[in-house]
C-alpha cells in the first residue's frame, strides 16, 4: 500500500478487534514510512450484521 499523502511505502502495525464500534469488526493501523511524514491511516472494515427485533 502506498501512502496518500506523499506516495512512500505503508508499513503495517497492527489489527484489533472494534468491540465498542456499531459498525466494523476490524481495526487496521498502518504508518507511513517516510520520516518526513509518518501519515497515520485506520482502515475499518467487516461490517456487522445488523440484529433485527421480531
């Protein structure tokens, strides 16, 4: 992945799982490599199901 901002290499932190998100069960960090950046970016994703009241 390519950072947004100034193009350099993404590297990877971590993945956490979003118990207190109504929406994505994932969380993943990743920073830029560039150390006249460091651009800091959240991808959320999994959505959750959505519980239905019968």
């Amino acid at each position: 992945m390519k950072c947004l901002h100034c193009g350099d290499n993404l590297r990877w932190n971590n993945d956490f799982d979003t118990e207190d998100d109504d929406q994505y069960n994932i969380v993943s960090m990743y920073e830029c490599m560039n150390e006249h950046c460091k651009a800091w970016y959240e991808i959320y994703h999994g959505l959750k199901e959505k519980e239905t009241v019968n």
